[in-house]
C-alpha cells in the first residue's frame, strides 16, 4: 500500500497544522474547513476506511473515539460537536486513510450531516 497523504503527514513529509498528537493517532486542521472547527482524528495505522478495519483494529478504534473527545475538550467544543466518518467515494470520501472529522463551533442543523 502506498503512503496516504495523512500517512506523509504522521511521518512528516508534508506539513500540517496538528493539535494534537500520542503514539496512536494525530489530530490535524483539515485544510478546506467546513465549519468553524473541523478537525481530522487519524489513526497512525493506514487503514484504509472503515469497514477495512480488522478485531486487531477493536482497540485503536476505541482509543480514536476517546481522542475525538479528548480534542473536542481540548478545543472548547465539548458540549456540541459532530463526529464524522466517510466510507467510500459514495458519500464524498477523498482520502483513503481512516479519519473522524470533528465539526463543530456553529449551528449545526438537524439531519445535516456536516453544518
Ligand atoms: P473525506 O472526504 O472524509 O475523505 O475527508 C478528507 C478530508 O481531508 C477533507 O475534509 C480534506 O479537506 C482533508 N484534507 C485533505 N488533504 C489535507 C491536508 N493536507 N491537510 C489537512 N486536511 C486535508
């Protein structure tokens, strides 16, 4: 499997405004914000979407639920953000290296799926 941009991003060839980081997964800015905050939790594995991922994936899936929440705490946006994950070019996913999108900081209607 070729390196993902997210993977030259963790390894450090291209640069990226990151928030947080732990030996699992970083946090970065996305680049093309939907929302005031919009920040991608990705894992430092190159899973490639979601329904890639394998039992052996049970605990770091769990431990990027935990970071989003962590990040979100972090960012001041605790109390009302948005988890997203893409799966498949279908729904609009671009980059194939699993990521959780956290939206936050503006109204984010009912039933919109990214504000
Ligand atoms: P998805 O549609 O779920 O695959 O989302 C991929 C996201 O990655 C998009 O929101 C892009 O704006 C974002 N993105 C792509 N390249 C970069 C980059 N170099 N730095 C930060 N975010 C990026």
């Amino acid at each position: 499997m070729s390196d993902s941009i997210f993977t030259k991003i963790i390894k450090g060839e291209i640069p990226a405004d990151k928030v947080y980081e732990d030996e699992h997964c970083i946090a970065i800015n996305d680049i093309n914000p939907q929302a005031p905050v919009h920040v991608l939790v990705i894992p430092k594995k190159q899973i490639p979407t979601l329904a890639d991922a394998q039992a052996e994936d049970q605990e770091l899936l769990g431990h990027l639920l935990l970071t989003a929440g962590t990040v979100a705490r972090q960012l001041g946006v605790d109390e009302a953000f948005r988890l997203i994950v893409n799966n498949g070019e279908g729904v609009g996913m671009t980059v194939y290296h699993l990521h959780l999108h956290i939206i936050a900081g503006r109204e984010l209607a009912e039933g919109k799926m990214v504000g």
